[in-house]
C-alpha cells in the first residue's frame, strides 16, 4: 500500500524536516513526490517578476538594501498587504490563470497533479498548516496509508525564526535567481499566536478521536518537538492506549509550545 505523509504546522516550525523525521520513525519508503502550493507559487515566473518589481520599487535596484531589509525584519502592515496580495493573485485566488502557461490557477495544477499521482499510487507528501482537519485530502486517499505528521516548538523560538527568513529567502534569491522567490505570511505575534492556537485546537481533537477510533483514513498521527537539533517525539499514537496517557502527551506538547508574550530584538 503507498503511504501519504501529510505535514502540519505553522510557517518557520520545520515543516521541511519533518518528512525525514517520519520516515526514519516508521520505516518508510525514501521515494516519494512532495505537493506544496508554495512551490508553484515562489518558482512561478510572474510572481518572480513582481517580487523583482517590489525589490526595485524599495531599494531602486535589484538589492537587498538596508531600507528593504528592516521593513522585512519588522513588517509593517502595508508591507504584509504587498506581499499577501502578490501571494494571492499569483495563487488563482482572484482568478487568474498564472500557472501552466497560463492555462490554469496554481491551485488547480496543484489538485490536478495530486489526482494524478494518486491514480499513479505514488508515495505522496502534502504540506499544509494544519488549522483545520484535512478532510477532503483523507477522502481522496482512501487507498493510502495515511500519516499526520505535526512539528512543534518553543513559540518564542518559532517567532524569532520567522523574523529572520524572509530576509535570508530574499537575499538568496537575490543571489541566484533560479533560487525560489520570497513571500512574506502574516508572522505579526498577535496574529501568528492565533494561528499556532489553531493548529494545537486541530491536533487536540486529531488525538482525541485517534484514541476513540472515531478518526477513519487516518492510521497514524506523530508530533516531533522541533526547537532543537534533538529529534525528540512528543506523541505516536501507535503508543498511546487511554486517556491518561492521552493528557500526559498533551501536556507535554503545551509545555514544549510554552505559547505566550515573546520579548526580543528584531534588528
């Protein structure tokens, strides 16, 4: 049976790792293709061309500027907006066909490309945040073994990680051009606070109805504690017989998160 390794977790948290993580944990096959929205948009030639656009437009030059570079280490709303609506248009969300040669919305190559390769039984790794259960995703691999895979990690140390990554995925493209374009997702506290609580309301209930075998298409679910070099596993559900094993792992995770006020230097 091919397997589905479906991420979850919040920008900056090591979504990227986590899928070596999980196959080393479970034995799995190396060979697989990874299905990611992000991809198609950063290495998308229009939304390159507007990223260069933006680059000029601050700094008047295809540089990486001191102006450029603090508006990106402390993002103003205004510039959240310029990249969120890049993002979108080059997305298909207003309906554009940027993807294909234009012939489709990056959304639409994206389920077209999982539809095949589902038909084609390859060994699949979708990314997604995880703010919500995937439902429609575990419909489509019913003839999958499926696994959750989640990755958390000190929200102070996730916070400070994203403060610095838009600046190094900007100076690295700046660099080498055939290198992905940068995006700049909404990482303000206040908001991204809002979206880790989500994704730990999402994998509370995903656990909750793991135990009680209420959870179908779902066979394995595991939560990696990625806040250092150390690949420590905080759940597996294959371990996990009762509830009171059930809040223990629960309360591990919220103490690993220690999801709060974080004080810190940007510049």
């Amino acid at each position: 049976m091919p397997f589905s390794i479906i991420t979850h977790g919040p920008t900056g948290s090591g979504k990227t790792g986590l899928v070596n993580k999980t196959i080393n944990h479970y034995g799995l096959s190396e060979t697989y293709k990874t299905f990611l929205i992000d991809d198609l948009i950063e290495q998308n030639p229009h939304y390159k061309t507007a990223i260069d656009d933006l680059i000029h437009s601050e700094c008047k030059a295809n540089t990486l500027c001191k102006t450029l570079k603090s508006k990106l280490l402390d993002p103003t709303e205004e510039m959240y907006e310029k990249f969120g609506t890049l993002y979108m248009k080059y997305r298909g969300k207003t309906g554009d066909k940027w993807c294909d040669g234009k012939q489709k919305t990056c959304d639409s190559l994206l389920d077209d490309m999982l539809d095949q390769a589902i038909t084609d039984k390859v060994n699949i790794v979708f990314e997604t945040v995880g703010t919500y259960y995937v439902s429609w995703l575990v419909d489509k691999l019913a003839a999958y073994d499926v696994y959750f895979a989640f990755t958390v990690l000190d929200f102070c140390e996730n916070v400070r990680r994203n403060k610095t990554r838009a600046v190094e995925q900007l100076g690295s493209y700046i660099t080498d051009r055939t290198n992905p374009a940068p995006r700049l997702p909404n990482v303000e506290e206040s908001q991204f606070k809002m979206t880790v609580e989500n994704v730990a309301k999402t994998l509370w209930d995903l656990m909750g109805r793991k135990l009680f075998g209420i959870l179908p298409g779902v066979h394995h679910i595991i939560v990696f504690d990625n806040t250092s070099r150390l690949i420590t596993v905080l759940y597996d559900s294959d371990t996990v017989s009762n509830m009171s094993e059930l809040v223990s792992k629960i309360q591990s995770i919220m103490d690993t998160q220690r999801i709060r006020r974080c004080v810190m230097r940007t510049h």
